[in-house]
C-alpha cells in the first residue's frame, strides 16, 4: 500500500474516530502540513479543512504513523467574550504597556495581582496579547532574550535594597530600562504587608528609567508571589531590559525563585556565619553569584575571610552548568567597590549561557514547572470552594484540634468526599 498516496485523500471516518470522544470539549481543528517531506523526499498531505475537534500534527517517520497532539488555545476565543467596555480596557492597557507608559504597567501589575474571578480572566487576555507581542519582539531580536532576568536574595539586613539602589543607578546611567519587582513578606497574623522598599530606594524610584513594584507574598512559599511570573513577562513587554526581583531571604524555601530568573545572586553580610550555613540553608546550591556584602571599613578583613570559606565551600558542590561555575566576589553599596566586577560577571555569564543554548532551556523548563505550580495552586482553590467539602472542614478541624481524629484521617475523610461529589 502506498502510505503517502493514502495521506493526501484522509480517511475522514477514521480520523474522526481517533477524535471522538476524549476530545469533544476542545475547540481546535486538525491540520496536515504541506511542507513536511514523507520517505525519500514525498510531500505530505495538504491542509484539512476543520473537523472542529482538535489540533493534530500527523507525521510519517521511520517506525510509522506518529501522532502529535497540541491544544491551540487562540486569542480569538479568549476576547470573545468580553463586553466592549473590557475589550477598550484592555486595548488600553496592552498599548500604553507596550509604548512604556509606566502608570498602564502598573495597572496591569495590579489587574494580574487581582483574585477577582472576571479579573483574573481580564488578566488572562492581556497577558495573551503581551505574549503574542513578546515573541515578535524576540524575533525581530534573532531570537535572543528581550530582558536579563536576575533573583537577589539573602538574609535579612544582607543589604539587597541598598545594593539595587547603587546597582539601579549605575544601570540607568549605562542607558539600561530597569524593573525591580520587591516581594514583601505578609505578615501570618494580620495578613498584610509594609510594602516599604521604595523608601531604601530613594534616588532609584525617582530615576524613570527605572520601576519599583512592591508586591505581597500573602503567604506564598519560596519569597515570591504567585503573580511573580507574569509581572516579569509585563515589564518585558513594557521595554525594560533587566528585571531584578528580590526576594524574602526566608532559607531553604527560597528555592522557587530559582524557576523564574536567568541567575540567582545570593548576598550575604560578613557577619553570616561559616560557609557551613550557607550549605546548611541548601540555598547556597542555587547560587550562580555569591556576592559578600558590606565590605569597606572594619569589616574589610571578615569579608576576606567569609569569601575564602564560600570559594572553597563551593568546590565541593556539584556543578549545574557545563560553561559556569559560581563565584564569590565582595561588593561594598556605600563606597561602590565591587559593583562594576560585578556587573561585568553577571554579563559573562548571560553571554555563556546563551552561547551554549542552556539559557533557552532553562526558560523552558521554568515554564513547565511555572505551570504546574499555578495547577496546584488552582486545584487546592477548588477544593477548598468545594461544597462539599467546605461543608465538612469545620467540624473535621473541630475532631483534629480536640484529639479525636489525626490529621491525615481527617484529610483523607475530605479527600474522598471530594472524589465522590466531583466524579
């Protein structure tokens, strides 16, 4: 049989088959590329028209007939239902972000930040659109990253705004458009947050090349928001080409910064502690800059001395990169020593990463993992929102706090009872 010469006439009856009943709910249609070459140099079929069912990439290769399936959600179905007044609110929002206008950027922050169900949906369709327009922009760039994404963290105290106040101006002036995100603890028994970085960044939050958002965490693990990721990929498309986030030096959970930036910077005060700590914390492991903060005056000779014991401390750990190994440098933010090597090594290592290609695949995982976080996140709001669920948590907390029922038979009481109501 003359596998080619059956691709260009489809047996519809059998397509549909393969389509029918998982897929109903989906909203894509079945393509056949033209362009990909069958066997020794055959064409393969042409376009299909819709079957309004599913998106699907069928390809011959050497071990058969290979389906492909992907889910092509298009902007189109997203801004179809919304009201004029949202279509002109978002309309406006993507085009004062894209043409810089700081105040549209920063409504848009807060839009994403927003727990508002229509909100939240509102949010969806801008960050489509800046989307859709962060790719052309990468593009047009032959494919290099738009922005250079840096996590700073550390203990309390380390110096982080001090450091971006000094840091932010020496890039403005370099005629670099920088954003810093500031994630702001929220406080366990109030719930609400200071939000005071702008005040440790005086000279810096009036520089309008420069942005200042202070987020809350509102309880989110890892010392970013949940929002963190999309407020990144707003400031990109707003045209600021180096986003700093800093984050709550909170120890080991401090990881999840990690899954967002192109490198980690970790500062730490000369008083810190031996390196034992810093590999204790685990967050150690994570850095791609060790940077030991405060080292002018009388504190001079410890910074020395904690830079020794971070540079032997990272030997004996087992190297992330092929083309990159940490490096332990000391920066002073009042005298300014230290800022400008800094800077230079931060360079070397964004031209390495994206030289060997392990920057692009590092977003790529960061996306995935990103995705996944948001589904877990999303599933516990709909268990907790579940009737009847909500209706039994108040008297299984009742049975825990009392002693009467342990902690994981009351969870699996309300697990099933999910199951059983959901299904």
């Amino acid at each position: 049989m003359n596998i080619p010469r059956l691709l260009l006439h489809p047996p519809w009856r059998l397509l549909k088959g393969f389509l029918r009943a998982p897929l109903r709910r989906c909203r894509s249609h079945l393509v056949f590329h033209s362009r990909t070459l069958l066997g020794a140099g055959t064409p393969c079929a042409q376009p299909v028209p819709p079957l309004g069912l599913h998106c699907a990439k069928w390809t011959l290769l050497s071990d058969g007939l290979k389906r492909q399936l992907c889910v092509q959600t298009t902007l189109k179905e997203h801004t179809e239902e919304l009201s004029d007044k949202e279509q002109r609110f978002v309309d406006k929002l993507y085009t004062g972000l894209i043409q810089g206008h700081r105040a549209c950027l920063a409504e848009a922050i807060t839009l994403i930040e927003s727990t508002h169900k229509r909100k939240k949906e509102l949010a969806q369709v801008l960050l489509q659109k800046v989307l859709v327009y962060h790719r052309e922009q990468e593009q047009i760039n032959k494919g290099k990253p738009l922005a250079f994404r840096v996590g700073l963290s550390g203990p309390p105290g380390a110096g982080k705004s001090t450091f971006i106040e000094y840091f932010g101006k020496m890039l403005t002036e370099r005629g670099h458009k920088l954003s810093v995100l500031a994630v702001d603890p929220s406080s366990c028994t109030s719930g609400g947050s200071l939000l005071g970085d702008k005040t440790r960044m005086t000279e810096l939050s009036r520089d309008m090349n420069a942005y200042i958002r202070p987020s809350p965490t509102r309880g989110t693990l890892g010392g970013v928001t949940r929002t963190t990721n999309e407020a990144i990929l707003l400031c990109e498309g707003g045209g600021y080409d180096i986003i700093l986030i800093e984050t709550v030096g909170v120890g080991q959970s401090e990881f999840a910064v990690a899954d967002m930036v192109d490198m980690f910077v970790l500062l730490l005060p000369p008083a810190g502690g031996d390196e034992l700590q810093g590999i204790k914390r685990g967050i150690i492991e994570m850095a791609d800059l060790v940077a030991i903060t405060k080292s002018d005056g009388d504190l001079i000779v410890p910074a020395r001395r904690i830079q020794a014991e971070y540079v032997s401390a990272l030997k004996l750990l087992r190297r992330r990169s092929e083309v990159w190994r940490p490096k332990v440098i000391r920066i002073s933010a009042r005298s300014g020593e230290g800022i400008t090597e800094m800077w230079d090594k931060m360079k070397e290592f964004r031209d390495l990463m994206l030289a060997s290609g392990e920057l692009a695949a590092k977003r790529q995982r960061q996306q995935k993992v990103w995705m996944w976080n948001l589904i877990q996140e999303s599933v516990l709001d709909h268990f907790r929102s579940h009737p009847a669920v909500r209706e039994q948590i108040p008297l299984l907390e009742k049975k825990v706090l009392s002693g009467a029922l342990s902690p994981g038979l009351a969870a699996d009481v309300l697990l099933k009872t999910f199951k059983g109501r959901d299904s």
